[in-house]
C-alpha cells in the first residue's frame, strides 16, 4: 500500500522549522527597519548640521563677530522645524524667527553659555538640557558654541550638535570647525 500524506509528526516538525525560519527572518527584518529610521534621522541631523555650518562659512569672520562679538565662548540652543523653519533661540524662546537665515542676518548676538557638564554623560546631558528648553516643542534641537581659538587671532572654532528631539537620543551629529577671519 502507497503512503498517502504526512503523518502528524512530519507535520509538527514542519511547522516548527517554518516557525524557526519565520522568526529569524521577521527578526533581520525588524533591526533593518530600525537601523533605516535611525540612519534616516542621523542623515537629516546632517543636513542640518551641514546647513548651519556651511552658512557661517559663508558668512566668514563677519558673519562669526555678529554673532559672537567680543564674548568667547558663547553657547546656546537652536530650535527648528523641518527646513529651518519655526526658528528660536533658548536665549529667548519668545523670540521666534521665519527660518534660520533671519535669526543669522539679525543683529542677536549668542549671549552667555550653556553650561557644560564634564562627565561621561556630556551629550546626554546637553540633550536633556536642549530638550528641557524647547518650548515651542520643534522638532529638532541643535547646541551652537562660537569661541576665540586661543592659538591664533584670526581664527573661530566652531562647534553644532543637532537632535531630532523628537526621535530617539543618539542619533546626534557633531561638526566642529574653525573659521579664519
């Protein structure tokens, strides 16, 4: 007489390997969808962080004494939306500005600092701190610190973090430069 059919065991056991592989697929996908939302939000951080760094570049030693004067270092936290947009300081959240090119071509200059904790928790920190400050809850979060470089009269060190405040912390992006004047 000719097999007809699995018996249940050949069943069960087919089901459990299929469940196995399931699994393991179902799990590489889920930390490729996390890994792809978590480089899509350090890629804009990027951008961002590019856009603010390249527009003081632009702007060279002016553009650097504007904003800082003769007060070396001064800090502060930037406020935005997408595109820049929805702009404000946490020198004065009551201050907002169209986008980040009006808050640059204004006459405001950084006052004072954030203070900076110097521990090993230094980014979460400031990240807590930006966070705490944004009052009009946009989006992103960046920390700014225009300071002399000491080595040289004609130059700028320049320093931006940027968070998606609304996402997760540590996808930060940090760029740090110095400008000649």
């Amino acid at each position: 007489m000719k097999k007809r059919g699995f018996t249940l065991v050949e069943l069960i056991a087919a089901i459990a390997i299929m469940a196995i592989a399931l699994t393991a697929i179902s799990s590489a996908m889920l930390t490729t969808v996390k890994l792809n939302g978590d480089n899509n939000l350090k890629m804009d951080n990027e951008n961002y962080a590019e856009s603010i760094i390249e527009t003081f570049k632009g702007g060279g030693k002016s553009s650097l004494d504007s904003k800082a004067g003769t007060n070396s270092p001064v800090s502060c936290f930037l406020y935005f939306d997408d595109k820049l947009l929805n702009f404000s300081t946490s020198m004065d959240s009551s201050i907002k500005y169209s986008n980040f090119n009006a808050w640059f071509n204004s006459s405001d200059k950084v006052t004072g600092t954030v203070s900076e904790d110097d521990n090993n928790n230094h980014d979460k920190n400031l990240f807590n701190k930006c966070t705490a400050h944004n009052t009009n809850k946009n989006k992103y979060g960046a920390y700014l610190i225009i300071e002399d470089d000491s080595t040289s009269d004609n130059t700028y060190y320049m320093k931006i973090i940027v968070w998606n405040l609304k996402g997760s912390n540590g996808n930060e992006i940090t760029r740090e430069m110095y400008i000649s004047r």
